[in-house]
C-alpha cells in the first residue's frame, strides 16, 4: 500500500519538484493550491501526511493547520517555509503541526522528515489488537500468540492501558515493544491526542536533548532558531521513548524531571515550561547491569520500573510461530499479491525449532523473503534459507544419523519379505514412510534422500511417483 502524501503550496513549480520526488520514493502524490482545495482533498482522500507552504498568498499557515486538524486531529502536518517566517512555524507546532522545514531544503531531509511523519500517522491510526482468538484483521496491526506468556503480556495491557501512568516495556530487541506501547496508547484515555514515538538509540547524544526538550535561538552552534521539542509538541498526548537505556545521563536527569515535576526547560532557556504528557518507555538493555556501570540513574530506574511489561524472546514460547507463521503469510500474500496457501510440514518444524535470535522482527523478515520469492503457492522447505549454525536439532534431527543403518536394515527386511512374497502391504507402508521421513530430513533434496536410503535417485523417483509423495507428504 502506498502511503499518500498532500502537498499544499500555491507555487506549481514547488508542487511539481517535490511531487516528483516524493513520488520516486513510492508515495501516491495528492496537490493543492489553496487552504480550502487542501481541506476538500483531505476529507474526501484522508491523507497520511500534509505537506504545506506557511504562506500562501493571503492564507494563514496557522488557519489552514486549524481547518485541517478539524479534520483530522492526528495528521501530521509538515510546514514548509523560509528562514524569515520560522516564528510563525514554530507558533504552528505548538498547535499541532509535526515538524517544519526551512526553504531551500535538502532532499534528503525531507524524504527523512517525511518518513517520520508517516511512522507517526501509522502509528496514531492504525489500531493494534491484542485480544486472543480475535479474527485475523490484516488492516490492522496485531499482537499474536496465544502461549501462557503472552496471556499475561495482554493481561498487564489491558490493566496499564486505562491507567494514566508511565510504564516501561522490557524485551529483547525485535520482541514488539512498540506494537504493545501503541497497544496501551490505543486502549487508553489518551487515544484521540497525539501518539509520538523517537528512538533514542537513532538519534546522536548530542541531539537527542534538543528533540525531546527543544532550545531557544542561539542556544549552540548551529541553533539558528528556536526548535520546539517532542515533549512540548506532545502536550496532552503520549510519547513513547524506545531504547531508553542508550539516552545520555545528562538527558536522563531532564527526563527524570519531566516524570517527576511535569516540567522542563528548554535549551538555552530560563522559561519553565509545563507539559502533560503519558510517557511509555522501552528498552532492550539490561538496566540493572546499566546502572552498576554508571550508564543508568537509579532514580529513573525506580520511576521508570514501578510498572513493568516483560515481553518474552520467540524461543521462549515456540509454540506461538506456527500461528505468528501463519499471520505473517497472509498480511504478506496480499501485500504482494500472491496466493500462497500455507506451508510444506517440513518446512513449518524447521521455523519452529529455529532459535530466531532476532525474534519476531526475524520471523517476519524470514517470511516475507520466501513469500517474495517462492515460485508455487506452498512454501516448501528449500524456500526457508536459515543460518545453519542457529538451527536446533528436533527429534528427527536426532535420529538422522542413524537413518542409513536402519534404511539398510529395512530395505533387506523388505527385500527378503517380498521375495517371499509375504506382507506385501506391509512392506509398502514401511517403505513409503522411510521415504517420507528421508525427504523431510533432508528438505525435500532427492539426491540426498537417496543416498541415505541407499538406493539410485532414479529409483527413488519412481517409489515417489508411484507412493505419491510430494516433498515428503502423500498427495490421494
């Protein structure tokens, strides 16, 4: 699905530059060239991001974001403008606009800017289930599994959300601390403000104060104007901080304010100022061990833990990839357009007993691959390609090594059996089932399976033909 991005400026030549921009980067381009032919294209297309001029002949920047946040509260809008009308931009942002950025720009930091801005969108729209048997929405992002740790992960959501309180996310990285924290933000008071996510860990030290706190003019080298933070821009919404535990100490300290005072100040300013904001944080990192080093304060720890969601890692509770397989092959089949029906028996074991270090970020990346690549509409073992050395050994891995030495022994026994024309029948099933279990072993690789079994690949096409066995499953 393309994202669709509204560009509002009464100068055709900006529309047309940076439409034919946007547009390379994969984004379907609405224009307009007024405050109401914006308002008209935003009711009736709902677009996921607003780029607009602050002026535009006699239109007010400030009148036209107000027109559009009637619309729609949560659009972010991007304001474009020169260095001589910032002040207005900023008085903007503290009314709701996304961010701004200052004619001539980069491209580079635009499509950035842009990209942020549709991340917010998805973000504050896009509803995340997290109620078990719930039927499978691919409009909608969900939570998915149905282990005894996931039945409290949703138990300790669906207590938090109602709650106007900070909470910490604990996991893994790639566990879905994000899906839960827009999870909370979905199912809380707080649903219809603003939802900010920033990743502490993405933006440089020396930055990261700035984006959460703003500074005033001249406050450092490079602050050529004021810059209006999250945590202000946020005022009465949620902002979700992941990767806390790479934020710098000094940050902390100011972070550590907000949760305890509601208060800050900017950069450079003495003015104090007062937000109301929930904070949901998250973190990957061992705190406890971060604060014996001195990375971490113990004060924010304390404020920060009182309430805590621990998400398990995938190997923990193997038992939710089948259905997390299963999820992700569909929302990917109809992104792609493709009609894949499920997965080989063989192929579905080896995902389970994968120890997907990378944990459901992994998963979905592995099955997105192999939905892209696949040729038929069953994924088959030779579509999984895994690092061998994260593999672990299932039962039937156990046994392989002893295949050819109980493959030899049956096959005589089937040999003598037959020449005595004695349980027949018998002997087939045996047989059928040997090649079964030798082509899941080795993936469906016939040469491989004949060399285990002891026989010519030639051969073993035949017994496949005539057993009807399709990559280690009997086709009637």
């Amino acid at each position: 699905m393309a994202y669709k991005i509204l560009i509002v400026d009464d100068d055709e030549a900006i529309r047309y530059s940076v439409s034919r921009m946007l547009s390379e980067e994969g984004y379907e381009i609405l224009s307009a060239s007024s405050t109401k032919e914006a308002m008209d294209v935003t009711s009736r297309e709902s677009p996921d991001t607003v780029l607009m001029d602050i002026r535009m002949g006699t239109s007010s920047g400030l009148e036209t974001l107000r027109e559009l946040k009637k619309i729609d509260e949560k659009l972010p809008v991007i304001l474009m403008t020169a260095f001589g009308t910032t002040q207005t931009a900023i008085e903007a942002m503290k009314r709701g606009a996304f961010d701004y950025v200052l004619k001539p720009f980069e491209p580079s930091e635009l499509k950035e800017l842009i990209q942020k801005a549709v991340h917010a969108r998805i973000s504050m729209h896009q509803k995340v289930n997290f109620e078990p048997g719930t039927a499978i929405n691919l409009e909608q992002d969900l939570i998915v599994g149905s282990s005894k740790k996931m039945q409290e992960v949703y138990k300790m959501i669906g207590q938090v959300a109602p709650k106007d309180v900070s909470l910490l996310i604990r996991g893994e990285s790639g566990t879905g601390k994000e899906l839960v924290a827009r999870a909370v933000y979905h199912h809380s008071a707080r649903r219809d403000k603003p939802f900010l996510p920033v990743n502490c860990a993405a933006i440089p030290e020396a930055l990261l104060e700035s984006e959460l706190f703003g500074h005033e003019k001249g406050a450092f080298t490079g602050a050529s104007s004021q810059r209006i933070g999250k945590f202000e821009q946020c005022h009465e919404g949620t902002i979700f901080l992941d990767e806390i535990g790479d934020m710098a100490p000094s940050t902390q300290a100011k972070f550590l304010r907000v949760l305890q005072e509601k208060e800050f100040q900017r950069i450079g300013g003495t003015q104090t100022l007062r937000v109301n904001v929930r904070v949901i944080a998250a973190t990957n990192k061992n705190l406890e061990e971060e604060m014996k080093k001195g990375h971490f304060r113990e004060d924010l720890f304390y404020r920060l833990n009182t309430i805590t969601i621990w998400l398990p890692p995938l190997r923990e509770k193997k038992e939710d990839i089948p259905e997390l397989c299963l999820y992700f092959l569909k929302r990917f089949s109809l992104e792609f357009n493709k009609n894949i029906l499920g997965f080989h028996p063989a192929g579905l074991k080896a995902l389970t007993h994968y120890s997907w270090p990378g944990n459901i970020r992994e998963l979905e990346n592995t099955i997105k691959r192999m939905v892209i690549t696949t040729k038929g509409n069953l994924i088959l073992p030779e579509d999984i390609q895994m690092p061998e050395g994260e593999k672990e050994k299932g039962p039937g891995s156990r046994i392989q090594g002893n295949i050819p030495q109980i493959a030899q022994t049956i096959f005589d026994l089937i040999l003598e059996a037959q020449g005595r024309n004695e349980q027949g029948e018998i002997m087939d099933h045996v047989e059928k089932e040997l090649i079964k279990l030798a082509l899941e072993e080795t993936q469906g690789n016939q040469l491989k399976a004949a060399q285990i079994l002891g026989m010519n690949r030639s051969t073993l096409r035949k017994k496949i033909e005539t057993y009807k066995i399709v990559k280690g499953v009997v086709v009637e």
